[in-house]
C-alpha cells in the first residue's frame, strides 16, 4: 500500500514538473536569448575565426624545419654530350716529345655520358627562418585589430537581439494588461447584470436592460477570448526571439507598472547625461574599421628589405645498384644561407593599393561623420516622441478616471430609477473607449523608451 502510493506521488511530481512554466523576467529573456541565439553562436564562431588568422599570421612568419627523403630511379638515366678533350690533349704531348713530325688528330669527337646513376636515395632537413620583415609586423597587428572588429560586430548582434526580445515581451506585458482591464470589466458588467436581472424580476426595470447587458458582456467575453489568443501569440514570438522551445510555456514575471515606475526614475536621471558616440556598437566599430585601414596604409608604405636564413643537411646515396655495398655510401653535404631581398620596383603595385586604403578609410570617416550627424537626429526625435508619448498617458489616465466616475455615477442613477439605460450604455462605451486609449498610450511609452535607449545606446546587456 506505501509503495503504491509512493509511485502515485511520484506520477503527480513527474506531471507537475512537465507542465511546470518556466519564469522570465525581461533581464532573464534577453540573457536566455543571448546565450542561446544562433546569431550569437556564429558570432562566437567569427571571433574564433579571426583568432586563428592571428596564428595562421603568427605562424608564417616564425621558424620551420621541414624533414623528408627523396627515391628517384632513373629509368632512363640524362645523357650529356661531351667533346673528346683528352686525345688532342695527348696527341699535344706526343708531339712535342714522341713524333718527330706532328700528327693533326683532327677535330675532336663527340661522345655521349652519363654521370646519374640508376638510384638516388636522399635525406634532407631544411630549417628556414624569417629574420626581418617589417610588413610581417604590420600584418600581425592588423590581424589582432581585426580580432577586435569581430568581437565589436557581434556586439551589435547582442544589441539587435536585445531589442527584439524587448519589444516582443513588452508587447505581450500590454496584452496582459489589456486582458485585466477588460477582465475587470466583466466582473462589473456580470454584477450589473445580476442586479439588472434582479430588479426586472421585481417589475423594476425593462427586458431591454437585461439584454443589453448580457450583449455587453458577451462582447466582452469576445474581447477577453481574442485577447489570450493574442497573448499565446505574442508569448510565441518572445519565444522565437529567445529561441526558447515552443512545446514548453513560459511565465512572464514582470510587470508594466514596475516598468513605468522605472522609466520615471530614467527619465529624471537622464536630464544630467549627455550624448556620447561611443555608447553605440556601429560607432565602435566604424572607428576600429577605420584602424584597420591606417594598419593598410603603413604596411604598404613600408620599402624595407626582407631578411630570410635558412639551414639545409643531406646525405645522398647513388648507386646503379641500390643495394650493392660495393658502391660508395651516402655522401654528406650541408650549406647555410642568407636571402636578402629588397622590392626595387614593382610597376606601382603598392602605391595603387596604399591609394585605394586611403580612398577607404576617408569613405568611412564620412560614414562616421553621417552616423553622429544621424546619431543626434535620432536621439532628439526619440526624446521627443518619448515626452509626448507620456504627456499622452498622463492625458489618457486623466480620461480613464474621469470616464470611470461617470460611469459609476450612471450605475448609481440606473439603480435608484433616475437613469436610463441609454445613459449606461453610453457611459459604458465612453469608458471602453478610453481604457482602449489608455493602453495604446501605455504602449507607446514604453516602446518610446525603449526606441530613445536604443539611439542612447544604452540598451545593453
């Protein structure tokens, strides 16, 4: 029996952890998101990239020895045609010192030799080494910068993803939001309806109250259904943007009007901060591009000589029998060498490409002028449409608390027999209306916050 019901126990546990909502603040979505985001992956993957052309770099330029043997048989062995040299050499003897009368050999005869054997075996190391080469230096720092670059591109990758889980459960707190309201709503219209129906019952009141009510509630039911099949869709997309599975719910744990309270406290603070450039990703990164140019420019400006050593031992066997121990052995040799090379002239070939980096880089110095000129037209009009956008909610909220004394007045009216059911009902739709006012205006002030931090560049990790 206390087995049995251990497994029950345990059944129940297993069931709640499977449907069990996983919970997300804003700050706990964007940190999912970026630790989980494809994006991010591949960025991580480009700076380790950009690493390993630092030691791709790093390794061209640093010592190498390099062990290997050569097998060549000669099948056909190279033939040279040599001139007969040594009988007219003789016959110079002889005629000076044998002959009385000089005998002319004649022109001397061709013959054809070979010196190669039928088997060459040979060993070798080669060691070679880089000793001065100033464009090698310049290379390598380039390439580190370019480490840099990557690593301030997947910053504005982490931004983007920022701003896209932001906006996606910002969204989805407002449909919430709206969801409360319109569920308080209900419960007033219901316990309207119920004394509605009350009062009918008594002779009190006409069957056209308690019809209207019931469709005011049913439209409402409507609302409140559209409203959850907005929010799972919503819930869906921070969920596409946090590349969160969709077989498992979540639960968002913050709310709009912590939201609000931390906007204000933003906002208040704000007045003492300044524009500042660099507070942006693409900023960062244009100037580090920017670098990279200059690195180009030196590089190809430089006319330094390139200094190579390099260190060769071998030992070599030639024999027309490989395995003949008759013939002679391996026979060593070895040499040192320096190779000095100097670029004299090059048909202008780095001087084209200097010009073409410095074309580069002053296109880019606009593009950096644009982006502060852009910068500062972004920031004032995200300031602006931000200050609106909470003056309209201060007006909004007025109307949704004026809207809401009118109605309650009407309720009052209607149940003391004073009022009509036409005054309630426009009195409802006036307060309809401005609850529909009230959460656009809920909104936008979030998303105008959300846009200004954004041009601030202070929608960071």
């Amino acid at each position: 029996m206390k087995h049995s019901l251990f497994i029950f126990l345990l059944q129940i546990v297993s069931v709640y952890c499977a449907t069990a909502q996983a919970e997300f603040s804003l700050d706990q979505a964007i940190d999912y998101a970026i630790k989980s985001s494809n994006a991010m992956k591949a960025e991580v993957l480009n700076v380790m990239d950009a690493e390993a052309r630092v030691q791709e770099v790093k390794s061209s330029g640093k010592p190498k020895l390099n062990l290997g043997v050569n097998y060549n048989y000669n099948f056909i062995r190279p033939i040279q045609p040599t001139e007969d040299f040594i009988s007219p050499a003789i016959f110079d003897i002889l005629n000076q010192f044998v002959f009385q009368q000089p005998i002319d050999p004649g022109p001397p005869e061709t013959f054809e030799i070979t010196f190669a054997r039928k088997h060459t075996l040979a060993g070798y190391a080669d060691f070679q080494a880089l000793l001065f080469d100033p464009v090698f230096l310049k290379g390598l720092k380039a390439a580190k910068v370019s480490v840099d670059l990557e690593r301030l591109q997947s910053k504005i990758s982490e931004r983007d993803i920022i701003i896209e889980v932001t906006k996606a459960y910002l969204g989805t707190l407002v449909a919430y939001e709206n969801k409360t309201i319109i569920e308080n709503n209900i419960s007033v219209v219901e316990t309207m309806l119920h004394e509605t129906t009350q009062i009918y019952k008594a002779g009190f009141a006409e069957q056209l109250d308690v019809t209207r009510l019931e469709l005011s509630r049913d439209k409402l039911n409507m609302e409140l259904e559209n409203l959850t099949q907005l929010i799972e869709v919503s819930k869906n997309l921070v969920q596409f943007h946090m590349n969160y599975p969709f077989d498992k719910d979540i639960l968002l744990t913050d709310n709009l009007q912590s939201m609000l309270d931390q906007i204000q406290l933003e906002d208040d603070l704000m007045l003492a901060s300044e524009l500042r450039y660099t507070d942006r990703p693409e900023y960062a990164v244009i100037n580090k591009a920017i670098e990279l140019d200059q690195l180009d420019i030196e590089r190809l400006g430089l006319r330094w000589p390139i200094l190579r050593a390099n260190i060769n031992i071998q030992e070599s066997l030639q024999r027309d029998d490989l395995f003949d121990g008759a013939e002679p052995g391996f026979l060593p040799a070895g040499f040192i060498g320096l190779n000095l090379k100097y670029p004299l002239i090059d048909g202008r070939e780095k001087k084209s490409k200097q010009e073409r980096a410095k074309i580069r880089q002053e296109l880019k110095e606009l593009q950096r002028k644009d982006f502060e000129k852009g910068m500062e037209l972004e920031v004032i009009n995200s300031m602006t449409a931000h200050r609106n956008a909470k003056k309209t909610l201060q007006n909004r909220e007025d109307a949704v608390t004026t809207t809401e004394s009118i109605y309650d007045i009407t309720q009052i009216k209607f149940r003391e027999g004073v009022g009509s059911s036409v005054e309630i009902s426009v009195a409802e739709n006036d307060l309809y209306q401005a609850q529909a006012a009230y959460i656009s205006a809920l909104y936008d002030v979030v998303l105008t916050k959300t846009d200004l931090d954004i041009a601030l560049g202070k929608l960071n990790n």
